[in-house]
C-alpha cells in the first residue's frame, strides 16, 4: 500500500520498490520511524511539454522530474523518453537511484526524470524542440548542486548536450555539471558509455567465481541489446562466454552454440535490431524465456521476470542490468530455486558511477584517462559487489536485500542525523 492519494496502488513498478522496502524494513528496527522516508518522494515535479512539430502543429508531452532523496546529496538520475513513462514509474526509478547512489556510498540521493513520448516517432528537430522545452520546465529544480540528469532508456549523449546547453542560457554561462553522460568534448567523460555495461560485466564476474560458475563456455542470454545489454555481453565473450540467446524490440534471435559477434556487430550497424541475423534462428518471444542458459542479462526495461518466468528460467545467474527487471513474487522464487540474482542497485551502477566521475572532474575542470576511469570503475564496484555478498552471508539474505540493508542504513542515519526540519 503506497499511502499516497496521487498514486494508485496498481501492479507499477512503485508497488515492486515498496515490496522491495517492506523485504528490508526487518533489518533496520534500529531505524525504523525514519523507513517511511523512503515510502514517499522528496518531490514530484510534472510538467506539460508543449512543442511545434516540423508540420507546423502543436502537441503536448507529460514530463517528469522526481526528486525522491536529497539526504546524501543532490538528486542524481536519468531521464527516459518512452511511451510507457508515467509517474509510478518515474516514482520508483527515482526511488531505485537513492538506493543505487548509496549502495555505492557515491554523495548523492535519488532522482528520476522522464517523458511520456516515442522518441524514434520525432525528427531530430522536433527532439531537440521537445528536450530544450523540457529542460526549460524543470530548470528551476535541477543544477550541479540540486539534481543532476543523465542518459537513461531514449535518450543519449547528444540529448544531454542539448540539456546543458539549455540550462546554461538560462544562467548566462556554461554550466558543465548540471548533467552527465555528455560528449567528451562538452565535458563528458571517457567511458561514460561502456560504464553501465562493464559494471554489470564486473560484478557478473565477481560473483560467478563465488558461485563457482565458469565464465568459459557459460551460456550468456541477454533481454535489451543497446547500451548496456550489448557492452555486457561483448565483455562476457571477451571472457570466453558464448551469447547464445538474444532479444529485443525487433524479435528474438537463438543460436545454442554462440553468436558470431564480429557478424552481430556488422549486422546492428546496418539494421535497427537483432532480427534478421543469419548466424541464428528465429525463435517466438516467449520461448526465450526457457532456453538453456547459465547466465541471463535482463537489460531492458522493468517488469520482465514475472513468478512464471522465474519458475522455468534455466540460469544460474541473474545479472540486472535493467532498472527493476525482477517482480517481488519472481525474487522470491528465484532464491528459492539457488538463482543467484545480483541486483540492479549494484549491477547497474557502473553508470551512475562513471556520471560521478564526471561530475567530479566537470567541478574540478581537470579530466583523467580512460585507463584511470576504468580502473577506479572497477575498484569501487569490487569493493560494493563485496561487501553485500558479505552482509548477504552474515544476515542470511539474498543479494538484493543486503544491498538494501547497506543502502538504507545509509540514507536513514542521514535522515536521523539532519533531523526533521524545524525539530
Ligand atoms: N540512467 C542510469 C541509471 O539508471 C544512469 C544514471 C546516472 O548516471 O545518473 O542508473
């Protein structure tokens, strides 16, 4: 039950984040007049979105920007322009960033944006029309020191810069800071893009030795081929896997021996998705979920592991590279089963990690190596992956929740040390 008038108690992706919470709640009796902070966001922003499309009419977007903790720091968080984006949704990826933010001990809370929009319906005119219009609504709360967007599902770099831009006019100078995951040469970061992709490349690993899972030949199936599921993937073949199950927006392609992934490569670059690709075969969206597989990457969009699904998934490792891929009911029968699941909140965060990095070096306009990057990539993701294998084994817990339980210890003793305003 959310308790919130504006907010349905429906199957969303809020109702799995406060699942989520009710899991950990156990954990923290210590802090435990402080865990409703985390039931309700610190603020939600929507906005209409008016712009003139390249035919001279005009249409109105819902936006979004949810700040859901500023606890730890300011709001950090993509923003996703998708046709499904609503406020429980946006609600609960803001949600999942404070959460993300402190599992990594990274000084930020959570925050979420998004668009209720097809991105690939609009030119590039109207796109840029329709991120500047959006930026200029939210302005007032997002800045290097309040809230800070990203890339997320829809957008990219190149919005990002767009974003800065437009935030910039509006304060008469170039503010580099406001955003992150921009190009390079507008103050992004190397390694920004790989970054999402070889954390969950990172901790995959990590814990397949712990579980004793042999990378070599392991069996990779992967749900979303952009960004972060095809960066992951490639990494994994790097280390001797095989991709042997691949679906995304076009179809769902199956090859039980391992893909070609110099020909894959060939074969995105000339075609929208996988469909289409000779070195596999075809196979019905919902057989993909019964393959052989040892190791599955949901790097798509939430809601995919349904208590079905989970029942008859093959793999022995669950690595999210998804935000929220995973429903409570499909969690719980996962553990049952011995399927080790690492959690989004740690999985995923290679990105946010690398924006912090950004951040960083836009605030001291000094820029590190790619090589650095990566190595201090790699060093903290090591250090979080291990500790919450740790607190897993101590509290007998699954990975999910200990990340939570470190996270939320967190946030709750910066709530509990701030106080509650005015006292
Ligand atoms: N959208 C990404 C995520 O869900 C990155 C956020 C960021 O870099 O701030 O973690």
């Amino acid at each position: 039950m959310s308790n919130l008038s504006y907010i349905n108690d429906n199957d969303g992706a809020w109702q799995t984040y406060l699942a989520q919470i009710d899991r950990v709640a156990p954990y923290l009796e210590h802090l435990k007049e402080y865990i409703d902070t985390l039931k309700r966001p610190k603020r939600a922003l929507i906005v209409d979105v008016p712009i003139v499309m390249d035919d001279g009419s005009i249409r109105h977007f819902e936006g979004y920007r949810v700040q859901h903790s500023l606890s730890r720091g300011p709001g950090k968080g993509g923003i996703r322009y998708h046709p499904d984006v609503d406020l429980n949704e946006v609600m609960a990826l803001s949600a999942w960033m404070t959460i993300k933010t402190a599992a990594l001990n990274l000084p930020f809370g959570g925050a979420k944006g998004g668009i209720r929009v097809d991105p690939r319906s609009l030119s590039l005119r109207e796109l840029e029309r329709l991120t500047r219009r959006y930026t200029s609504e939210i302005s007032h709360i997002i800045g290097p020191q309040k809230d800070i967007p990203a890339p997320d599902v829809g957008t990219n770099p190149h919005v990002m810069g767009w974003i800065m831009d437009t935030y910039s006019s509006g304060q008469g100078h170039t503010v580099t800071g406001v955003v992150t995951g921009k190009p390079v040469h507008l103050g992004g970061s190397l390694g920004r893009i790989k970054a999402t992709g070889r954390g969950v490349f990172i901790t995959g690993q990590q814990v397949a030795q712990k579980i004793q899972l042999p990378l070599k030949d392991a069996k990779v199936a992967v749900q979303g081929f952009g960004n972060v599921g095809s960066e992951a993937a490639y990494l994994f073949v790097q280390a001797q896997a095989k991709i042997v199950a691949i679906q995304d927006h076009t179809g769902t392609i199956y090859n039980p021996e391992g893909m070609n992934v110099d020909a894959l490569k060939l074969h995105l670059e000339q075609h929208q998705g996988v469909a289409g690709f000779t070195d596999a075969k075809a196979i019905s969206n919902d057989e993909f979920w019964t393959v052989e597989m040892d190791i599955f990457i949901p790097a798509a969009l939430e809601g995919q592991i349904t208590a079905e699904r989970a029942q008859n998934l093959t793999a022995k490792l669950v690595l999210e590279g998804a935000n929220g891929p995973t429903y409570p009911q499909a969690d719980d029968i996962l553990t049952q089963r011995g399927v080790t699941v690492v959690p989004d909140v740690i999985c995923n965060a290679g990105g946010v990690t690398v924006s912090y990095f950004e951040w960083v070096q836009d605030m001291a306009s000094f820029f590190w190596s790619e090589e650095e990057i990566n190595q201090r990539l790699d060093a903290l993701m090591i250090k979080a992956i291990h500790d919450v294998w740790q607190t897993a084994e101590e509290k007998v817990c699954s990975l999910r929740t200990a990340a939570y339980i470190l996270a939320c210890e967190r946030i709750l003793r910066a709530r509990k040390e701030r106080g509650i305003f005015p006292g």
